[in-house]
C-alpha cells in the first residue's frame, strides 16, 4: 500500500472542503477501500475520516423514509421503520457480507462499492475501468460472474451492491453535498453504463459526499422480496438476484417494480418487464413471458450464459411466491 495522509472531519462541509484536493478519498467503514489500497487497485494521497459527521439517523417525515448515509449496514437491516414499510431493503442488506462487515459498513459506503471483476482488482491485468484504454480481458476470458445486460465493448462488470438493487425497485434517491452545494439524484440516474468510459461508474462529480438516502413511503399494502442466488450461502457476492416490489388487487398485478443484480453492468431495472405484467394475472405463460422481455437483449459470454435461464427462473420464483401462484 502506498503511503497516504489522513484528518478527520467534524461537519459535512468541512468533509467537502477537505476532499476538494487531487486523489482525496472519504472513509468511513473501509471495509471495500482499504483492501483496493493494500491491493494497489486504488491510490489516495489522502483519506478524509468521515465518521465523525452526524450522518448515521434513520428518520421518517412526510417526505418518507430518512437514511443516513453513514448508517450502518446491521442498524438500518435491523431498523424497525425499515422492516416494516421496506423489508425488502433489510432482505438485501442481510444478506450482504459478514456480520462483521455489516457492523462496520456504511450505507454510503456500500453503494460506491467497486465491482468484484477479478481483471479489475488484480493490478497485473488490463482493466479499463481501473486503467482507461487498457482493455478488457473478462470479455474473452474468465466471464462467468459478469454482467449479460448493459454491457459495452469496453467492459463487462457487474455492480456488487444489493442495497442498490433494492434502492432501484424503491425509486430511492441519493443526497449528496459537494463543493458545488448539495444535489438530490434519483437511483436510476445514479449509476453510469460503461459505454466507452466505464471508468466512471457514478454520477457523483469531484469531491461530493453522499450524505442520505432517502425512500418514498406509499401505500403499505406492497408486498416484496429480495432474493439473492449465490455460489455459497454466506459472505458471498450474487450470481444473479432479484427485487420486487408487488400489488395484487383482484387476481390481477396492479403495481409491480423490479430490479435485479448479478446480470446488469449497474443494477439493472426494466420498465418493459414491469409493462408486461401490470393488469394481468400471474400466470406461469405471463411469468414466462416477462422473463423472455428481461433477457432479450442478453449477450452472454462464454462462461456466464446459464445467467440467462437463471434470472428468469428466480424472476417467476419471486412473482410466485408474492402473487401466491405456488
């Protein structure tokens, strides 16, 4: 690890004035950051320690469900307001990493995580997100974790988040506060696809600070579910999951959002699939038929191909099981 400075900052402003500097970075938890530096994947020549920064309530008002963005990741899972009107975003942050992990992570944190390619963590590999123009190796080597949907010639990689996944089913929005003041960014425009710079994977602009996330409170009646498909059962990063959001009024789907993981170059929603079922039954043909609209512009690649039946079983599993179909 390269040697770096390091100050702590005591308000949000002061954290922004402080990481308006060339190769500046926040830490909070470290969990993700620290182990890019060790691996030399990432270099900073100064760390802000934002952890100080009373960033970390979880609040609700009448604008809906308030969190900060230096929240824990067990806190919010375990937040009573979150399980009852968003459980679909404790399901996704259960499971998430360790125990340990979820103690120390932060929400903020977690949605700026960088993607789990091995090309992107191993600094002896061409990789351009990590070394723009370098290329991508995943494209015709070992691809079986990468991404089917919203991939470009430049890079394959998936987004590792659940929380993300589960944000983007929920219509969140990310705050954040920069040099530039502070901005609200809807989650669907929050993430970038590679295109031909897939070095920037974000919309966050120099020096910004994600200060909360914040949820719409609707109707209470939704059901939903967070299913996550995984090689192992625990501390392990999805092949494929899914998150729904589900109203069913007289047989019949009369408000659905999906968003899905382990597929998509960022968390991965589709307004298509949503229209295919809104104002009919779930019936297994309609199940069938929405997955077929979520993969139809899949690229598979050699060895991450079974992601393409996969999703869409776990899509039918998870409207099954809400809709009441089995």
């Amino acid at each position: 690890m390269r040697p770096f400075g390091y100050v702590t900052a005591t308000d949000p402003a002061a954290a922004v004035r402080l990481a308006a500097q060339p190769d500046a970075a926040y830490i909070a938890g470290g969990t993700d950051l620290l182990n890019l530096m060790r691996d030399g994947a990432e270099s900073h020549r100064d760390l802000v320690d934002i952890n100080r920064l009373r960033l970390a309530d979880v609040t609700v008002d009448g604008d809906g469900l308030h969190i900060g963005g230096l929240a824990r990741m067990r806190q919010v899972a375990e937040d009573p307001r979150v399980l009852q009107r968003f459980p679909v975003v404790s399901q996704a942050l259960l499971a998430s990493a360790s125990p340990q992990v979820r103690n120390m992570a932060s929400i903020g944190g977690n949605l700026l995580q960088r993607t789990r390619c091995g090309y992107f963590r191993d600094t002896g590999s061409a990789c351009n997100k990590r070394v723009p123009g370098s290329g991508c190796p995943a494209i015709q080597g070992e691809n079986r974790i990468h991404a089917i949907l919203g991939t470009s010639d430049h890079c394959i990689a998936t987004h590792p988040s659940d929380l993300a996944v589960a944000l983007t089913a929920l219509d969140a929005t990310v705050h954040v506060l920069g040099p530039g003041g502070a901005r609200r960014i809807p989650i669907a425009d929050f993430y970038l696809p590679p295109g031909d710079t897939p070095h920037l994977e974000n919309d966050l602009r120099y020096g910004e600070l994600i200060t909360g996330v914040s949820l719409p409170i609707g109707p209470p009646e939704p059901l939903s579910r967070y299913l996550k498909l995984r090689d192992r059962a625990t501390f392990e990063f999805a092949v494929v999951s899914v998150a729904a959001v589900l109203r069913v009024r007289g047989g019949r789907v009369r408000g659905v959002r999906l968003a899905f993981g382990g597929v998509g170059t960022t968390p991965w929603r589709s307004a298509q699939v949503e229209a295919t079922l809104v104002g009919h039954r779930l019936t297994d043909e309609r199940m069938r038929e929405a997955g077929r609209v979520l993969v139809r512009d899949a690229v598979p690649r050699a060895s991450n191909g079974f992601k393409v039946e996969l999703v869409q079983r776990a899509l039918a599993g998870v409207l099954s099981e809400l809709g009441g179909v089995r």
